[in-house]
C-alpha cells in the first residue's frame, strides 16, 4: 500500500467530522404534485364529458390500474427478467388507453422510479417502452412523450430527470417514420444540447472576467478538479446552493489545500449585477462577459443552480448535480485517493 499523503488524509478526516456524506434527495419538488397545464384529454370538453370522464377513469383504475395490478407490475420488474417486462401486460390498443391515455400516468412514474434502480435494465426497458409507444394511437403517442417522457426525464426541476434515458427516447423519436409529421425541431434541439458536456466528455471552454479585472479561461485554470458553478445571486436556489457549498467543511479543506477550484459564473449580462454579488473570497468569481455562453449555447442552462465538477483535465465527472452529489462524488474521489 502507498503511503498516503498527510493532506489527503486531514482532508478526509475533516470531511468525516464535517458530515461530508452525501445524501442524495428529489431536486426541487416531485412534478406529480404540479398541474398539468397542457393535458389534452379527449373526453374533457364539457360538463357531461367531465362526467364521462369520471365514470371512465373510476372503471378502468378498477379494473386495469388496481393495487393489486400494480403490485403485480412492480413485482414482475422486480424478478429476474428485470424491468424490459414491466410493460408486458399493458395493451396501449386498448380503447380504455386511446380515450383516457392519462390512465398511463401512474404506471409510468412507477416505471421511471424502477429505473433508477435498474441501470443496466434502462436501455432494455426504455427500448421495450418506446415500441410499444411509437406504434400506438398519435394520442398515446402524443401524452407518453410530451407529458410523460419529456416532462420527467428532460425538464430540469424533474425528480426523475435523466438526461442519457432522455437521449435514448429522442433517438427512438427521431428514427420513427410515424410521427415524421410531427415538428420535430425541438426534438433535434433538445438531442443537442444533452449532447453537450456529457459526463466523460471535455467541458467547453468559455472566456471570463474576475472580480479583480483579470481575464482568463477555463482551460487556464490548472487544478486537480474544478467545481464550475453557473449561478445568479437574485436565484432564490442559487442563494440556497451557495450556502451549502460555502458550509462544506470537506469542499472548503479541499479549497484550502489548493486540491479543489470554485469557479463561480455569473452567465448573464447584468455586469453590475455581478459585480454587487457576494462570492466566498476562495472562490473564483467569474463573469462571461462576451456572452459566449448563452449566445453560443456552450452549456446546458435550462435552469439555474447548476453544477459541473471536473477533472484536472477538463473532463465532466459529474454533469448539473445538486451540492450533494458534487460534494458526494469528492468524497468518494478523497477516499479513494487515500486509500492508493
């Protein structure tokens, strides 16, 4: 065994005391609990379709979408053919589905919890879902991937969200000849930006100002890892996220120990903005004042807080992970470290 280095093993035995672990928790809130602005139910014109519907939903939910075929669902995901059976006993030709396909909803937040918890399933599962969906009625398709699929794996507040599941999806969805009469612009839009800083990828590199008048760029900083941290200081979460990175005893040893970078960007044009904002003074305070970011759509900014950790050679470890994740994963990088 290497002999471990005196700093990594203070760093580590800070972070211990400090509560370093990570505990991962659901990002922002469930979407479950949010109105459905645009669902499109074709028996919801009316107060006698309103009826319709009602009676509908209560006989189907009895009769397909009980307890007990829930159960059954979960359990079947569960045993050895793992989760690319969970769809198995579900008919999407099913009258019941093609005039209520919100009857769909429950099963699939069901679904895209499991997949969490089945990674090597996920391309298999995911596969068996988009083949049943794709050769469906246009409005199953239409509810699966605009109020399912895109609404929990692609939107940035989603508990669910999953970028690389998001991925597979588009790929089935731009494939498919049945929905060529589709727009499908937003599609091609969407596939390029989650393409951009994947994890494993090189982060891309941007200019920007200091709080000290200096100019530089990602690629200058040379660091161990790098937490690159896009946020605004009118963000209510931004305010939220700073606090627990600035109250990381494991993230502000590592900062000390010159082992961790905090680049903080401001990615808007507001310089007067930024430039009142409050920075911890061991991070770097970091304004992009070419506006390369946003105009060139360089990072994946559908919301902000939004962290990346990097390695020292640029690389994405961690891509949009909550202050949990990130100080996790430099946990376990410091464990590991010590332990060579």
């Amino acid at each position: 065994m290497k002999k471990v280095p005196i700093i990594w093993s203070v760093v580590l035995a800070v972070g211990l005391l400090g509560g370093a672990a990570v505990f991962f928790t659901d990002k922002y809130f469930d979407l479950d609990s949010q109105p459905d602005h645009n669902s499109d139910s074709a028996l919801s014109n009316g107060k006698n379709n309103e009826r319709v519907t009602a009676m509908a939903y209560k006989t189907w939910i009895r009769d397909a979408f009980s307890e007990k075929k829930q159960r059954e669902a979960i359990s079947t995901a569960s045993d050895k053919n793992g989760i690319h059976t969970f769809w198995d006993s579900f008919d999407f030709t099913d009258p019941n589905y093609i005039a209520s396909p919100e009857l769909l909803k429950q099963p699939a937040l069901t679904f895209l919890s499991l997949l969490e918890y089945y990674p090597e399933e996920k391309e298999a599962a995911l596969a068996s879902l988009m083949e049943k969906t794709l050769v469906a009625d246009t409005l199953i398709i239409r509810y699966m991937i605009d109020e399912i699929l895109e609404k929990y794996l692609f939107r940035p507040e989603s508990p669910h969200r999953n970028d690389e599941s998001y991925l597979f999806v588009l790929e089935s969805v731009l494939k498919n000849e049945q929905i060529s009469q589709w727009n499908k612009s937003r599609f091609v839009f969407q596939q390029q930006l989650l393409n951009k800083n994947r994890v494993g990828s090189k982060a891309r590199n941007f200019d920007f100002i200091t709080s000290k008048g200096e100019s530089s760029e990602l690629t200058d900083i040379e660091s161990e890892l790098i937490v690159l941290y896009f946020n605004n200081p009118e963000c209510s979460r931004c305010l939220n996220t700073t606090s627990k990175l600035k109250n990381s005893v494991l993230l502000n040893q590592l900062t000390v120990f010159e082992k961790v970078t905090v680049l903080s960007v401001f990615p808007d044009s507001n310089e007067s903005e930024w430039r009142k904002s409050y920075c911890p003074e061991n991070w770097i305070a970091a304004f992009n004042s070419s506006q390369s970011i946003v105009t060139n759509n360089l990072y994946d900014l559908r919301a902000i807080p939004c962290l990346y950790l990097l390695d020292k050679e640029k690389r994405v470890l961690v891509k949009d992970g909550l202050p949990e994740e990130i100080i996790g994963r430099l946990y376990h990088i410091v464990k590991e470290q010590k332990s060579e």
